[in-house]
C-alpha cells in the first residue's frame, strides 16, 4: 500500500538529491579545464608566432644595418670608391648584378623553423635623380632648347619618322614639334609633353596634351651660335689637324689621342677607325675643344683635296666608324669625376664627364660643314659630350647653316695688287750681274754674258714669294704655276741645261725641293715658260701646302751654257690659286648633288644624314650624345640598340629625324630629352633597401625565392667624403 501510495506521488524522502550536484560541478570543472587547456594552447601559440615574428623583424633590422654599413665603407669597389650612382654601377659593386646583398644562413635558427637558420636579402636600388645621376647643375630657359625634338624641314620628306617595337614605345621627355609631318610607321610615339606637326601625323601617337597635327602653323629656329662664334678672334677656323698614322706609337695603351682642330679628310679617319691596323679597335679620344668637319674627298665638291681618298658622290665625305669606342670631352671614371684618360676599354654612356651633372663639365663641339657625315657601324660605340654653360646649350653637335670658302687668286704680270708672288731678294746672284732685274716682270734683266766656249755654269738662287698673307695649313690649292721669263742672246743649244729648283716653305713641315726644266727655244728673243706645279691637284705642292700652308719659297735658276752668248733672266713668279679653311654651309651648292639637301628617305638614293647609325649596316653597339644635338638643315638617322639611357640629352634639332628600334632595344625610359628646370640637385646618392626574408631557409637568392618574406623596406642617403661615408636613414618601415 505504502509502494503505492508513493507511486502516486505521496510524500517522498531525499534520496538521490546530490546526483545533480555532482553532475554541475564535474561539468563545471571539466569546462573550466578545458578553457584553461585552450587558454595554454594559445598563450603557446602565440609565443611562437611572437617569436617568430620578432627574429623576422631582428633579421630584417640586421640586414637593413649591414647594407647601409656596406654603403658606407663601399663594399663590393675597389677602395677608395664608394656607390655614387654612376652609370654601369649598383649599391654593391660597379656592374649591374651587384645591386643585391645577399645573406644566407643569417639568423639563427628559431623556434618553429627547425634546426636550419634563416636568411636575407637586401635588394637596393638609387633614386636616378641622385648621385652622379642628379641634375647638380643649373638648368634654366638660358641654357636648354624649348622642346626635345624639333624638325625643322619643310620638303616632302618626314620630319619626324618612328619605326618602334610594339611593346617598347620611342619615349620622348619634353616637346615634339615637327614643321612637316610625323610619321610612325610602327609601334608608338609617347611624348611627356605636348606634340605638334605643321602637317600630316600618321601612326600611334601619345602625348599630354592629344597631339595636334596639320596645325599650320610653321617653327622658328631658335638659330644658336657655333663655339667658335663666342671666340677672339670671332668665327675663326680651328687650325688644322692631320688623322694619326695607323701606327703603334699612335695609341699607346690603346688609346688614339685628337686635339681641338680641322679635320678635313674623312678617308683617312675611316681607314683608321674601321681597320685592323696596329691601332684597330682602339679608343678614339676627342680632347676637350672645337673640331671641324670639313671633308674634302668628293670629287663632286669644286673644292676638292685630290691628296687623299676621293671619290664622286657624297659616301667619300663619311666617316665612318666601325670599330673601337669614340670619346668626345673630357674622360670621367665610374663617379663621373675627370681622368687622364679613358683608357683602352671605356665604359659607355659615362665615359666623359657630362654637362648635366657638372658646370664643370668640359666637353667638345663637333661642327659639320659641306656634306660631311659621321656614321657608326658594327660594335662600335660613341659618346659626345658637351660643355656647360649657363647661357646657351651645351651643343655637342652642330651642323652649319651658312657660309662658304673664297678662292684667293695671286696673279699678273707687274706690280701691285693682284701681282705674282715674287721674289724678295737675291741671296746668290752667281755670275748674274744686275741680280734684282729678275724680281719685277718688265724687260730689264738680270744678265750672265759668258765671253768663252768651254761649257760653264751659273745659279742665281733668290727668296720671297710671300703671299699677301700666309697660306695656314688645310688650304686647297686649285691651280700653281712658276713662270719664268728667259732668254739668251746666241740661242739655246742641245747641249745646254736649264733647271729651276723652286722650294716652298711652310707654317710647319720640312720644304721639298722641286725641280723643274724651263724651253730652251731656238730663238734670240725673250720667253714665258709657265712650269706647272699643280699637277691636276695631287702634285707635292699641293700636298706640302695642304699639310704644312705656304709661306713663302726659295728659286735657284741654274743654267749650263756650251757656247758664248749673253744668258738674261727677267723674272721668275708664282701664279696660285688657292681657298683656305673655311666654315662652309651644309647646303652648299658648289657640290654637285650635295646629298645633304636631298629628301631624306632613309635609303641609300634617298639624300645622306650629318649623323647616324642607320647608315652602315649591323650597327650593335651604343651610341650617346650628352649635350644638345643642333642640325638644323641636316638629317639625323638613328638605329638604338641596348641603350642604358638616354641617348640625345639636352634635346634635338635638326631638318629630319629618322628612329629605328632593334629587337634588342629594351630601355623603357626617354630616348630623347630635355631637362627640366632646376636650380641643382643633390650629388649625394638616395638609396631604397627592400629587405626579403627566408625563416628556415639557407639560400643566397633570398630575393627570388618563393618562400620570401617582405620584412623591411627603407630610405637612406649616403653623403661625405671621409672613410666611412656618413649614412642618414630618412625613413625605416619594419612590416609586420
């Protein structure tokens, strides 16, 4: 009954209460337990990641702090020379791979990374405003063209002619202006500035502002001035200069030298700079100055030296280089500060010091005059620097607009102006009697009477034939003639010997006796024998006065008599014609078919370019121009190949422009450009370090690896003169 009853829900006892109780605080501790256990397991976890983060951060510090140490005691250079961002060099070392700073095994080993240590990388690269790099110069509206290209050309050739690869665009910084029309034939034109064309554009075209075209609206020249304009005297031809012999003694230590100077013959230059004599392949050193180029070897020019190599169409007035390294002003090391010399193996660009990174800076001017050309070709390599100047460019290229040579005629048969060269006095008179008789042309003679039969002989030797003023070296001579006015009194006979020996005399040079043999006419009148001495132009005459100018001569008549008779000598004198150096326009019309004012098409029928690298075929090396380039009536052809930078600075102004980009031709920056204003850089390098980590990894490509770890990147400049060169961080980013 009781089961029962409590079955039903009756009163009951407190058996079993506590269960519960049990069940709670079991549960309670269990997950009290377990919160502690995760708890503990991510404090643990949190260690590691902790620790592992700060040795990524410690070897990202360290590797940071042994990079800028490396800077400052110019690690990876030969003492005493630091980084200072010149061309071919990196933070590390003078060449294009040491740009990284490789550290494997560096940091320890740490906790969840094994037993293996990690390692770093440090990849440093320079700002290219900075250093040797930086513009440290003034650069105003004074000193810089208005615009990187402008075309000046109004025919119906292309002003501007662009044949670029499709993923590599002809990168223009500054202006484009053309006053005929553009014309990309293939890939792009970029331009950071505007650009406009009198006429027709063709092909893909970028630019900011959008390019203006049939703009009609013609450019003006801004005419400069070539160097020798600024000079004392003003507009003086430089004296002239002979090529070197292609002759050991002529490049010591592989290094041909030139001075400041004409140059007038482009067969002699070609022969040395594309052959394989003792100085083939050698560095071809322009001192600093102005040089001429005046080539003379186209039989098509009325002005022609027939001495050397000449031919009748305007390829005779190239010169070419196929072989060695041309040098144009001054030679820079690595740091862009002068040397002696730039050595047999020249690193280009950067082998002369250039404008843009030092008033300084002293460079040359190559002007171009007639159709002279200079080409480059094969592996050659070239860099022209100009000269620093805080009023006008530093134009390291000119081409001449205007001017031409005047022949200079001495001549005639009496006294005064126009005269003969004659003589000035009678320094033998032999057994003449009235010796200076024979100066002036006007029938009162110096006389020998020989009184006996026996054969006899006699010289009078005489001086003078002083021009009116002294003929310099390089002159040309066009026609020469010695006249002389004899006679004897009794005829001439067989047996009877007549010379004259007529010896010039030079600014320079050692005189060659010339010997020539007067008529001996059966007559007993006076005669005229006018001797020639010019010998169609390549006579030694011709050749002494060339090489050495004219400044007088020396004459020994001599006579050899077998009977009596009365030998009578009136004059002998110099009849010559002859021009000097003289700057000459590029559209000169005295060349038959001057190739230089043909349209240019960029073939061989299609005119000649002042300057290319177009012209003579597999053109692979580099070329440079570190100055303004000004041909303003002359074609610029240019092929680019492995450019490092870019190759006109300070802009470019000529009739035509033609560019052609290699398949090997991966420079990214401006081809052509002209610097922005600027009151002067900073020639001390800024540097950006990234640093790479690699936790458990011992690897010295740290940089490329895929297990890499971007820790660290940083701001520094190196600046100072002493050993260690100060380094300021301007700014240190560990990233987390």
């Amino acid at each position: 009954m009781r089961r029962l009853r409590e079955l039903r829900g009756g009163p009951a006892n407190d058996r079993g209460a506590a269960l519960p109780l049990a069940l709670f605080v079991v549960t309670v501790i269990g997950l009290g337990g377990a919160a502690l256990l995760t708890f503990s397991d991510t404090s643990l976890r949190t260690t590691v990641a902790l620790r592992n983060q700060a040795a990524m951060a410690y070897t990202a510090d360290g590797a940071g702090q042994i990079a800028l140490n490396s800077l400052s005691t110019g690690y990876g250079f030969t003492s005493p020379s630091f980084f200072n961002n010149a061309y071919n060099t990196t933070c590390f070392g003078p060449n294009s791979t040491s740009g990284t700073l490789s550290l494997p095994g560096f940091y320890p080993a740490s906790s969840g990374t094994g037993t293996t240590p990690g390692s770093a990388s440090v990849v440093c690269s320079a700002d290219p405003a900075s250093g040797a790099n930086a513009t440290v110069v003034p650069i105003t509206g004074s000193n810089r063209p208005g615009q990187a290209i402008m075309t000046l050309g109004r025919t119906t050739e292309d002003g501007i002619n662009v044949k670029a690869l499709s993923g590599n665009p002809f990168s223009v910084k500054g202006t484009v202006k053309s006053n005929s029309t553009i014309n990309v034939t293939s890939g792009s034109l970029q331009s950071s500035a505007a650009v406009t064309a009198f006429g027709l554009c063709t092909g893909t075209i970028v630019s900011t502002p959008a390019k203006a075209c049939s703009t009609g609206t013609r450019l003006v020249d801004p005419n400069y001035a070539s160097e020798p304009t600024f000079g004392t005297p003003a507009n003086a031809v430089p004296t002239y200069k002979a090529v070197p012999a292609d002759v050991s003694a002529s490049c010591p230590g592989g290094v041909v030298t030139f001075s400041p100077g004409y140059y007038d013959d482009a067969s002699s230059l070609t022969a040395l700079m594309t052959g394989n004599g003792p100085c083939g392949g050698s560095t071809w050193w322009f001192k600093p100055g102005i040089y001429y180029f005046d080539f003379h070897n186209n039989t098509s020019d009325s002005d022609v030296y027939k001495g050397s190599g000449t031919s009748g169409s305007g390829v005779a007035d190239q010169w070419a280089i196929t072989r060695g390294t041309l040098v144009a002003g001054t030679p820079a090391d690595g740091n862009g500060n002068a040397t002696a010399s730039p050595g047999s193996n020249p690193a280009i660009p950067g082998s002369c010091q250039n404008p843009i990174r030092s008033a300084s800076a002293l460079g040359v001017q190559f002007i171009f005059g007639g159709d002279s050309q200079l080409a480059l070709g094969g592996p050659a390599n070239g860099e022209i620097c100009g000269t620093y100047n805080a009023t006008r460019p530093p134009i390291g290229v000119f081409g001449l607009k205007s001017g031409a040579a005047t022949t200079t005629t001495a001549t005639g048969t009496g006294t005064g102006a126009g005269a003969a060269l004659k003589m000035a006095t009678v320094t033998t008179p032999g057994l003449f009697t009235n010796g200076t008789k024979a100066i002036e042309q006007d029938s009162v003679y110096a006389t020998w009477a020989k009184t006996t039969a026996p054969s006899l002989s006699s010289t009078i030797t005489m001086s003078g034939y002083t021009p009116p003023t002294a003929i310099p070296a390089g002159s040309i001579v066009k026609s020469a003639t010695v006249r002389v006015r004899h006679g004897n009194s009794a005829k001439y006979v067989a047996a009877d010997t007549l010379t004259v020996t007529f010896t010039p005399k030079g600014v320079t040079g050692t005189p060659p006796a010339i010997t020539l043999t007067p008529t001996r006419p059966a007559v007993t009148t006076q005669t005229i024998d006018s001797l020639d001495i010019y010998g169609g132009g390549t006579s030694v005459f011709d050749k002494f006065v060339h090489d050495n100018g004219f400044t007088g001569a020396d004459m020994a008549y001599a006579a050899t008599l077998t009977h009596t008779g009365t030998e009578s000598l009136d004059a002998i004198q110099i009849d010559i014609s002859y021009v000097t150096p003289a700057f000459r326009s590029e559209n000169l019309a005295t060349i038959t078919s001057n190739c230089m004012t043909l349209a240019y098409t960029g073939t061989p029928s299609g005119g000649c370019a002042v300057l290319s690298t177009s012209t003579l075929s597999s053109f692979s090396g580099n070329f440079y121009v570190q100055g303004t380039t000004y041909t303003p009536i002359g074609a610029i052809d240019l092929t680019l190949n492995n450019a490092a930078q870019r190759v006109l600075r300070f802009g470019a102004i000529s009739r035509s422009l033609w560019v052609k980009e290699t398949g090997s031709f991966n420079y990214t920056g401006a081809v052509i450009e002209v610097p922005d204003d600027t009151t002067g850089g900073s020639s001390s390098p800024v540097v950006f370090l990234t640093v790479y980590v690699c936790p458990g990894s011992v690897t010295s490509t740290c940089s490329t690896d895929p297990s890499k770890v971007t820790a660290l990147r940083a701001k520094a400049m190196v600046s100072g003169a002493t050993t260690p060169l100060p380094v300021t961080i301007l700014s240190w980013s560990n990233l987390r």
